[in-house]
C-alpha cells in the first residue's frame, strides 16, 4: 500500500520558490522524493509545479499566508472535498 504524498513548499529570501514531497511505500518503507525550483515569487504571479517522479503538475500562486491552486489564468480552484481557498 502506498500512502498519498506529503506535500512541502518554501520561498527563499531571494524569492526562489520550491515545492517538495515525501511519499512512503507502506509495505516496504521506501521513500520517493523530490523537490523542485517552481519560479521566482511575485504576488498574483501562477507558478508551474510539475514533479517529475511523480508526474503530477498543477498551477498554483499564494499569498503571504495562502497558497492557492488555480487555472492557468489564475483563478482559484475549488477543489472536491476541500474548504474553499476564499472562506477563512
């Protein structure tokens, strides 16, 4: 069995964006990881994360304390079975 991923994300002082996950193989253990550089941060700015091992991309943009997922133009998704990204 294996577990969903854990996802990561971080911006740098100089404004380098990176996204990362962790997923664990239950039966064995075994880790697959990776992480990645998805852009330079700007506000309202989309970045493209696209995990390479995984093969999973989505598009995303954030806030100071949010982190939104949205289309290519960058309106906000709002996804099955999650809170929407507009309520508090």
């Amino acid at each position: 069995m294996v577990r969903a991923p854990s996802l990561l994300s971080g911006c740098e002082k100089n404004g380098d964006v990176f996204f990362g996950y962790v997923q664990v193989n239950q039966a064995n253990q075994e880790e697959t990881k990776e992480e990645i550089n998805a852009g330079k941060y700007a506000p309202n700015k989309v970045l493209k994360v696209q995990f390479k091992k995984y093969k999973e991309t989505f598009l995303v943009k954030f806030d100071k304390n949010k982190i939104f997922m949205t289309d290519e133009k960058g309106n906000v998704l709002n996804l099955e079975g999650c809170c929407s990204a507009r309520k508090a």
